[in-house]
C-alpha cells in the first residue's frame, strides 16, 4: 500500500512538476524585476522647488548652501530625487524668514 502510495506521488510531481517550475521562474523573474535598482529620476529646478513648495530663488540658495545637491547636464540644473528626499529628511525650513 505504501509503494502505491509513492508511485502516485511520484507520478503526480512528475505531472505538475513544469508547471511549478514555471511558476517559481514567473515569480522570481518579478522579484529581480522589483528588487534591480532602478534608474534614477530626476526632476528640474521649477519641479524641485514645486515639491519642495519654494521659489526658485530659495532653491538656487538651498543649492549654493549645499543642502540639495544638484547635477548639471549641459544648461540644466537637475535634482536626483534622492537628493531631494535627503534634504526633506533632514527637516530643514526652507523658507526665508524675516528678522
């Protein structure tokens, strides 16, 4: 009774066993797919100051202070998002304030 038992076990993983094996590949292609690091974004100066809810003034003082680091590409200044998330975490107030 046990050998029949492990016959048709064997028989039934023999049967689904491509089609497990094409699932385990489905998934652990979309894993790689999620985990590969990614291209970075990057966003123009009036999208930065947008997000950041600054003018662009403050953003070119923010940049000078080296408190966003910015990337030239020819005539343009872009801002990594990264470089944009490190400087929200850093909490710093943006904004100009008076006396």
């Amino acid at each position: 009774m046990n050998d029949l038992n492990s016959t048709q076990q064997a028989v039934i993983m023999s049967f689904f066993a491509p089609f497990i094996d094409a699932i385990v590949d489905r998934v652990s292609e979309k894993v790689l797919e999620i985990t590969r690091i990614k291209e970075p974004k990057f966003y123009s100066r009036k999208e930065t100051a947008d997000l950041l809810h600054v003018t662009l003034p403050t953003l070119s003082r923010l940049t000078k202070d080296g408190l966003i680091e910015s990337k030239r590409v020819g005539n343009r200044v872009l801002y990594e998002a990264n470089s944009i998330d490190e400087a929200v975490k850093k909490q710093v107030v943006f904004k100009y304030r008076r006396g």
